[in-house]
C-alpha cells in the first residue's frame, strides 16, 4: 500500500471511476453476446441484418449496373435460374429493362433509412415527452396523453396515408408521416415505467442526496427504462419498413424514380403474367429484413424483458 | 365394506419429474395407510415434495412428471390402474382437494355459486340430466338449492346473496370456505388439504381449522392435512408423517410424535418451536440446508444435519424401524427395534452395534 | 348497473371523434397552396369573380374556430363536403362503396378469428409439439410479410397458375346480381341468385384471406401466450381436481380468461384491418372505399380523403369501443368497480 493512499487527486479518483463502469459495460456486453448465442435464430437475424446494411451502404461497390437507367431491349429478363437468364441479370430486370438486382440493393438504402429513422426519431420523443409526462405529471401529462389516445384513434396505415395525400411524397414527408404517430407507443411505455420507477426508493434515496430532477431523470430511472424500449423499437421496426413499403406501393412514399421496394412490386403488376420475379422478388426482400429484424428483436425480448411478450 | 380395511393405502410410490438431465424425485418410496375418519397430518418443510404427494395421489402429476411407481390403494382399487375417465369419476367425488392460495386457486371468471355448482353437475349429484343449457333447468335450480346448502354449512353467510358474487370479492378466509364448499359438494370419503391455511390469517386458521374438524366428525370424511406447521398438526390430527427430502422420515400417532419423536429431524422440528409456559431454552435451529430433489443421496438426505450422524448413516439406503406399534422411524438410531421386513441389510448395522 | 357503465363509454367516444375531427381538419391545412385550389382539387378551372364566391362557400375567410365549427357541424349532420373531381357530395361517394369494404373487412375479421382461434388454443395445449413449431412459424411469417406481396403472390399461385379462384373484382359479370343492400353475398341470398352467390363468394377469398393473414398470425401468437399462463394457473389444477375433462378444462376454465387480454389485441388489429384494406383493395381490384381514396389521392380529390379517413377513424373507434365492452363482460373484475 502507498503511503499516500487516501490523498488521491479527483482526476484519479474519476478515472477509476470510468474504469470500473467500462470493465462492468464489457461485462454485460460480454453475457448479452453469449445469451444471445444461446438463440441461434435471433443471431441468424442480427446477421442478416447487419448484410443488409452493409449491401446498402456499399451498394455502389457491389453493384454494377444503373439502377435508374434501364435498356428498353432486355426488358423482362428472366433470373439466372430460369430459361434466358443470366449471371449478368441475375435476378432479371424489370419492364424498363433495369437489373432488378442493383434495384433491389438500392432499394434497402430507402427501406432501412426510413426504419431506422422513423423508429429512432419516435423513440426520441416518445423518450423526451414520457420521461417529463410520467415524472412531472399534472397538466403537461393530462395534454400529452390526451393527445396520444387521439392519436391512436386512427389506424396506422391510414394516418400515415392521410399525412401523405395531402403532404406530397417525398422522403421528409414520409418520415414525418410515420413518426407522427409512431411516438405515441413508446410515449405510453416510458411514462408508464416512468410512473412505476418514480416511486421506488432509490429514487427517494438519490433525491435526498440533492440530485437534481433532469439528474434523477437521466442518470437513475431512464438507464433501467432503456432496455424495454430498445427492444421495442426493435420489434417495431419491421411495422415502419412494412408500411414504407405499403405506402410505397400505393405510390404515395417517394418519387417514382427512386427505387423503393413498395413501388417495384407495384410496378411490376402490370407484367405479372409475362415476368413474375419483378413484383415478386423485391417483396421477398422485404420479407427477409422484416423477418431478420423480428428474429433478432424477438431474440432480444427474450432475454431482456420478457413481459413484452403479450403485445403481438 | 370391511370396516377393517383401510379406506387408503399406499404403497411405495415414487413421483419423479425429469429436469434437464437430472430426475427429481420429488415422492420416494412413500407409504402409508389412512382409516375411515382419520386425520393424518403430513409435515415438512417446503420442497420436501409433500404437495406432490398430494398431488401424486389423484394423478394430477402433469407430463412430464409422473409417479413412477408403487400402488395407491383406495377402498381396495389401485387408482394408478385406473382408466382416464375411472379417475375422473374419483376426483372430485370420493377424493377431493383444497389449495393453499384460495384467490389464485378459484377461477376469477366464474362466480362462487357456479362453481361449486359444478362439482355437483359434474358427478350428477342431484339429477342426472344430461341435457345441454337451457333445456336444463329443473336440475340447475335443484343443484343451486344444494349449492345454498352446503354454502351454509361451511359458513359462508347469506349464502343467497353470495351466490352470484365472484372470488375477488371474498375475503380470504371466505374464499377457502368456498374451495371447502367445492370440495364438499359430492360429500367425499376423503379430503386432501395442501397447506389450507397458510394464505390467511391467524384468527381464520382457526376457523377454518374448526370448520374442517367439524366436516371430519359429521360427516366421517378422512382428511389428509399437509402443512409445514407441526404445532398445527399436532392439534388437529390424528396421526402424523413427518416428511423429509421426499421421504417419510417418521410416522406415528400424534402423541408418538410429540412426545417421543425418534427421529432427529423430528426432535428438530419440535426444538425449533418456542413453548408457552416453559421456561425459554434458546431456540435451537436445525443446521444447514434440504438436499435438492435432484440430487439425493442412497442414504440418509438428513445426514449431514444431524447431530447424532454416524459413518453407517451414510453408506446404503436406511429402512423403516417399527419401534412401537404403528410408529415407524426412519433411523439408525432405532436400529434395536424390530425391522419391517423387506430389507437385507443385516451386516453393516450388525457391525455398528458390535462398536 | 352494466348498462351505465356502458353508456360512459359510449359517450366517452365523443370527445375523441370531436378530437378526430379537428385533426383531420388540420390535415387538409398541410397542403401547401391555395386553400380554394385544394377544395376543388383537380376539379377544375374557375375565374377570379367565382373565387371570392367560393371562399365564401368554403368559409374560408372566417377565423379559424368557426371553420372548425362548419366543418364539425357539418360532419356531425353527415354532411362530409362536396368532391368536385367527382361531383358528387363525399357522403354519398363514401356510402356508395363501404359495403363493399364492410363486406370484405368482415371476411378478413371472420378468416382471421376462424383460424387464429383454433391455432392458438391448440398450439398452447400441445406446446412444442410439431403442430405448434409449425404453427408458430407460420404465424412469425405472417407478421413479417407485406400484406400486398402476399397478396400477389397468391393470386400468382392461385388464379393465374391453378385457375382455382378469379383474379379481380367481386363478382364476374353475367351473374345479374340484383342489388338491394349493396352487400353482395346478402343480395345473392335475398334474391336467390346462386350463381352470384358463388361468384361473390369466390370473389371474396382471396382478398379476405390476404387481409386476414397477418392479424390472424398475432391473434393466434397472442392467444397461444395467455393460454400457456392461464394452464399453468392453480384453477386449472382445481378444476382437473374436480374431476373436469381435460378438453372441458381448456375451454371453459382456461379460455375464458386467456380471451381477456387476447381481445384488447384483437381490437388494436382492427385497425390493421382498416389500414390494409386500402392496400389490399388496390391488388384486388375491390370496388370498394380504399380504393376509391387511392384514387382520389392521385386526382387530389381532398374534401374525398378527407371524409374517407374520418370515417375510418370512427370506424376504429367504434370498434374499440366494441372491444372495450366486451372485456368488461369478460373481466369480472373490471365490471364490478
């Protein structure tokens, strides 16, 4: 032992501070990983998700041709695997002769851009006004609340359409249009824990130590608040992309120039007959990073909070 | 009927639930016998498998446990013989249970009256009308009318008002009543009680515990009373099996046991009690803690508690001693007495008492 | 005593529709441009001097609390304003095609309770058996697909590969169908018209089951859910004490109460039922409100989508009021406060 043990400086004491905190967040990183190798589907879903991502982030690099500008002549070229197809096409094109395959992958920058920043900005507000609605109460909580239960009056899908009729498409739009009322869930959720964590003690304990509220706010009950609404989110995800792509189909998300699943496979109807795989395949796509998301986020429910289980 | 036959007998049943790759044998090598009228006392701690015992006994072990083996001989037919729909004709009917947690255990989506209601349907009681809703009504109302009867006699007041209200709206004590009344309905020749009182307060315990006397001397119903309160059982039974680890250790009229308990975890039971009137001993826990389910020893499972533990305890399975008529022990500390006789294992113990 | 209560709740709709009402007016004020174009929408050339006329008609140079009030007013008379892409009032475009949607959200509610019921009681009795494994799997599919891929991919399979069912539309011309309530499959029975009732029948498949499909996928993984805790509860050990059979246990003591927190579910998925339908609508060919508002979103015909997405609205509610009363009925508790 030093002689000097106990006249550390406050730096020090504060780096010891992080050190411990680091060594714990890598523990608990460490356990989630191996929980969540124990669910060997959920693992096969985060993966699959991550390809997605990757593909859309480098979708210049592993593609080759213009997913914008087709060749009129090789229109409705059957994939690799059927009569007339080839590895240069391998999933065909489409009826304005575009390889269906760079669509496809162009298409995941607009499915995956607008889940992951519908359900990140809903979460953010639904964390910003439940965290003050559940702890402050009173009237900022009766006007929020009210306002979400009116907000749920309306279905999803129609909401989200009505904001786009009479918005416009575009990608401000649709973001606006899903977020709108997309808070509202996780709203309910952290106000609710919210309301359950003001009352325990540790809350009573940290308030009489002279924390203050934002203090009490961010530092004690919202780290125990995060998780549920992490997998939230996650399970949510999915919704956003599947009504992206819906409103998409009905051609009411972005301009038609853009590859976005939804409106590939709307275009594609009119040649269903003659060329299945172009309304076919980029649905398809849409099912597998639907179903790798609801993979991992179910995986993830499982080992973090199971009582979100009864939501469907 | 042979007034002379014991209205149950078992014998030997094992009752094991596989966990893992492990089995937990939660009932191991259980036996005993229960006369018309009688009360036995069943004691132990919790985990000691003694609600699977219960349990085993109207086959209400779910897949995949099962009792394994052994023979439950009820009125002389072996219940474990018994066809689906031969059991269900016993449950209920000739032997009936209550539960320990009374709100959990009454369904909250029927009223109190409709489910007593339907034991009395279920064994057609009253009628014997097997005609659908609504072409039924004769019998319902002459069920309710016994509904009402029976609602009385375990003391549930206004029974008429109460009839139509639902389990939440009972207080504790009242609830019990009502799984009493439940259990009551097709007046069984036996009643299993699986800890009835624990859930409620002191002053109801007795109540009920009253209640159930009465039910034993009106109407001769043999009670099988399993409870972790060896006070409790001493007042109320007529006998008692004291049960460790999945087995019985002792067995013996409530006097046997209470005043000369032989084995050792018994005289713990009773040293653990503070006395009113007797100048306070410091009370003397019993050290350390029950063996799990899945992992018992051949041996003695008390063993490494005991104070009175010695090299031959631990070394093969320890029999049954009959040291008086009727009180059994399981111990080698009664290795003088008389030996039931279905054991070999002479030498080992020959050698502990040449010592 | 009940009947009270469900009179509160009735009446606790009101302030929500009012709350819907003024949402959706707000809606048509996102629109940038010129309020009379938007009225109008594609509806029309006008002059200047016809200009002032129709601000006056549209209010629209009031305050805007009062245009609230008309607009409120003039809903709550069932007046829903005037499409003048279409020239006719909302109102009677709207009631022109709901049975059409009524008839096929009411296949898509029974499809979807007729399988998810079954599915999700036996899946839980028999947990982890290869029926369940199957079913569960199938239920994860069907919540992860695009309703209009689906939707497609049957007709690929069904009408254009196996010719079993027809591809578009509700009923095939030529069946002479007598319209008296405008429900198709009424009509064919009060008429007596069995072709058409085959026809409308056929025709309601296909769009009913893919409308169907996702909400019987969460019904049935809802409803497995509560029936694994309701089994595992002590009445169900009672009642098997009692001597009761064990098919007779899972339905009446176990079902019961996995149906409470299953049918505020149910309730929320209608609300998918109604937000689909407009997709599915589009993929069929169904003649019916969806695809009328799809259209009219494209002839940005406002004042139309504007009447069509309240009435969805107060659809939704109605039917959570549905919902609502009905766990009172089945909650005990929640009915006896």
């Amino acid at each position: 032992m030093e002689a000097n043990q106990n006249v550390r400086s406050p730096l020090e004491d504060q780096i010891y501070i992080w050190r411990i905190r680091l060594e714990i967040w890598w523990q608990n990183f460490r356990n989630f990983v191996k929980a969540l190798s124990v669910h060997p589907l959920a693992l096969m879903g985060g993966i699959l998700v991550i390809i997605y991502l990757l593909s859309a982030v480098f979708a210049d690099q592993i593609t080759v041709h213009n997913p914008i500008q087709g060749n009129l002549r090789i229109r409705h070229t059957p994939p690799v695997w059927e009569n007339g197809g080839s590895w240069e096409y391998p999933l065909g094109t489409d009826s304005q002769g575009r390889d269906l395959f760079t669509r496809i992958v162009y298409g995941a920058r607009i499915s995956l851009s607008v889940g992951i920043l519908s359900v990140g900005i809903s979460v953010i507000v639904g964390i910003l006004l439940g965290t003050l609605a559940g702890y402050f109460g009173g009237r900022f909580d009766s006007i929020v609340s009210r306002l979400a239960d009116l907000l749920l009056a309306f279905p999803f899908l129609i909401f989200a359409i009505g904001v786009m009729a009479f918005l416009g498409p575009g990608f401000t739009n649709l973001i606006l249009a899903l977020t709108f009322k997309g808070w509202v869930e996780f709203f309910r959720l952290v106000r609710g824990e919210m309301l359950a964590e003001k009352t325990k003690e540790y809350v009573e304990a940290a308030r009489v130590t002279g924390q203050g509220h934002v203090a009490i706010m961010l530092k004690e009950i919202l780290p125990n608040i995060i998780q549920s609404v992490f997998v939230l989110g996650t399970l949510r995800m999915g919704y956003m992309i599947i009504t992206e792509a819906s409103l998409s189909f009905l051609g009411l998300g972005l301009p038609p120039n853009i590859p976005a699943w939804g409106s590939m496979v709307a275009a594609g109807r009119d040649s269903l007959l003659v060329a299945w795989w172009v309304s076919t395949l980029p649905g398809l796509a849409i099912l597998f990073l639907v179903m790798a998301i609801n993979l991992f986020g179910e995986g993830l429910r499982d080992i973090l909070d199971p009582r979100l289980k009864l939501e469907g | 009927m042979n007034s002379n036959t014991p209205l149950l007998e078992v014998n030997k049943i094992n009752s094991v639930f596989p966990s893992g790759d492990k089995i937990v044998r939660a009932v191991n090598d259980v036996s005993f016998t229960l006369n018309e009228g009688e009360i036995l006392g069943i004691v132990g701690e919790s985990g000691c498998g003694k609600s699977t015992l219960l349990l085993s006994l109207l086959r209400l072990i779910r897949y995949p446990g099962k009792v394994e083996s052994g023979e439950i001989r009820f009125r002389g037919n072996d219940l474990l013989q018994m066809s689906n729909s031969q059991m269900r004709a016993m449950r209920g009917k000739e032997i009936a249970m209550i539960f320990q947690d009374p709100l959990s255990t009454l369904n909250p989506a029927f009223t109190v009256g409709e489910q007593i209601r339907e034991s009395l349907r279920l064994h057609n009681i009253v009628g014997n009308s097997n005609a659908p809703w609504p072409f039924d009504r004769v019998q319902r109302e002459q069920e309710k009318r016994r509904v009402l009867q029976i609602m009385e006699e375990v003391g549930i007041p206004s029974p008429m008002d109460r009839y139509a209200s639902y389990p939440h709206q009972f207080s504790g004590g009242m609830q019990q009543r009502t799984l009493i009344a439940i259990a009551l309905a097709c007046n069984p020749k036996l009643l299993l009680a699986d800890e009835p009182t624990t859930a409620l307060d002191v002053t109801i315990q007795a109540q009920i515990m009253n209640l159930m006397k009465q039910i034993n001397q009106d109407r001769g119903t043999a009670i099988i009373l399993v409870t972790h309160d060896l006070g409790l059982a001493a007042e109320f039974c007529d006998r008692i099996a004291v049960m460790y680890a999945g087995r019985i250790v002792e067995q013996g009229t409530v006097d046997e046991i209470v005043e000369t308990p032989q084995h050792p975890y018994t005289q713990g039971l009773l040293n653990c009690r503070p006395r009113i009137g007797e100048r306070q001993k410091t009370i003397r826990p019993i050290e350390g803690n029950v063996p799990s389910l899945a992992n018992l020893p051949n041996s003695c499972a008390f063993a490494s508690r005991c104070s009175f533990v010695k090299d031959a305890c631990n070394e093969g399975p320890i029999p049954l001693f009959l040291t008086e008529p009727g009180h059994l022990n399981r111990c080698l500390l009664t290795s003088d007495y008389k030996r039931l006789p279905e054991w070999d294992w002479d030498s080992l113990v020959e050698q502990e008492r040449a010592q | 005593m009940r009947g009270i209560k469900i009179l509160e709740r009735v009446l606790g709709t009101i302030p929500i529709m009012f709350g819907v009402a003024i949402i959706v007016f707000f809606f048509i004020r996102l629109t940038p441009g010129d309020p009379v174009d938007i009225m109008m929408g594609g509806g029309g050339a006008i002059s200047s001097g016809e200009l002032e006329n129709l601000r006056e008609e549209f209010h629209l140079n009031e305050p805007l609390h009062i245009q609230l009030w008309y607009f409120i007013r003039d809903a709550a008379k069932g007046d829903l304003g005037y499409s003048y892409v279409l020239k006719q009032p909302v109102t009677s475009l709207i009631g022109d095609r709901l049975p059409a949607t009524i008839e096929l959200a009411v296949g898509a509610l029974l499809f979807s309770l007729i399988v998810a019921f079954p599915i999700g009681v036996i899946s839980a009795v028999k947990q982890n058996s290869w029926l369940d494994r199957i079913s569960m799997s199938t239920a994860f599919l069907g919540i992860s697909m695009p309703g209009f891929w689906l939707g497609i991919i049957l007709i690929l399979l069904f009408s254009v590969r196996l010719h079993w069912l027809p591809v578009q539309g509700r009923i095939t011309l030529g069946t002479g169908l007598e319209q008296r309530t405008g429900y198709f499959v009424l009509d064919s029975i009060l008429t007596g018209n069995m072709e058409a009732l085959k026809s409308s029948l056929l025709h309601l498949v296909l769009p009913s089951v893919t409308l169907g499909a996702p909400v019987a996928a969460v019904i049935a993984r809802v409803l497995r859910s509560s029936m694994l805790e309701t089994l595992r509860s002590d009445y169900v050990t009672l009642a098997r004490s009692k001597g009761v059979a064990e098919w007779w246990v899972v339905i009446k003591h176990a079902l019961r109460n996995a149906m409470i927190p299953t049918v505020t579910v149910v309730g929320l998925q209608v609300g998918i039922l109604l937000g689909g339908n407009m997709v599915i609508e589009t993929v069929f060919g169904w003649p019916g409100l969806g695809r009328m508002v799809v259209k009219a979103i494209f002839d940005r015909d406002f004042p139309l989508i504007q009447g069509a997405v309240m009435i969805y609205a107060f659809t939704f509610v109605m039917a959570n009021l549905i919902v609502d009363v009905m766990y009172t009925y089945l909650n005990p508790r929640i009915r006896l406060q």
